[in-house]
C-alpha cells in the first residue's frame, strides 16, 4: 500500500487589511486557489480570533490561532482531524508577520 502525499500549499495575502480591518488571502492547494476574506476578532478565550468566509460559499469560519490549546476552528476538517487548511494558513502569515497584531 502507497503513501499519502499532502497536497502543496502555500498562502499569501491579497489584499491586506482595510481601514475595516477586512482583508482577502489566496491558499493554493496542489495549483488551486481558494480566496478567503477574514477579519481579526476579538479573542478572550486565548489565541487570537478571526471570523474567515470562503469567497463564493455560504461558510463562516471562526478561527482561532495560538498555542495547541488556543487553536480551533468550526470546519469539519477540524472537527474531524484537530487541525485544518484555515487555521495553517492563518498561521503561516502570522509567522510570516504579514498579519501583524491588532492595534
């Protein structure tokens, strides 16, 4: 039996944030793009939280990134798995410093 490959992924901003703090980022999956808007939201709980919507689907997201314990997401595939492409690619910019922390 073959091994799974994980799909390639990268992620990049598209549109930073505007003055209403709403940005789009693009995440490739294996050559496809999906374009996300997200907009950072209050978080007392831990992490930082975010509200993503898939542009061309009825899904909103509430997304939060930090430690392991300061993680979660309301999609299936974090439900399912404990990890998910929004909470990754949130991630990633984060550590990029391409989404910079609320003022």
């Amino acid at each position: 039996m073959g091994t799974v490959k994980a799909p390639a992924r990268t992620v990049r901003i598209v549109r930073p944030p505007n003055a209403d703090g709403v940005g789009v980022f693009c995440l490739e999956i294996d050559g496809a793009c999906q374009f996300y808007t997200f907009l950072e939201i209050r978080c007392d709980i831990g992490g930082r939280g975010f509200a993503v919507h898939r542009l061309g689907q009825g899904d909103l997201y509430h997304v939060r990134v930090g430690r392991p314990e300061d993680t979660a997401c309301e999609c299936m595939g974090f439900l399912r798995w404990d990890r998910c492409k929004h909470i990754a690619a949130l991630a990633a910019l984060i550590k990029k410093g391409e989404l910079p922390p609320r003022s």
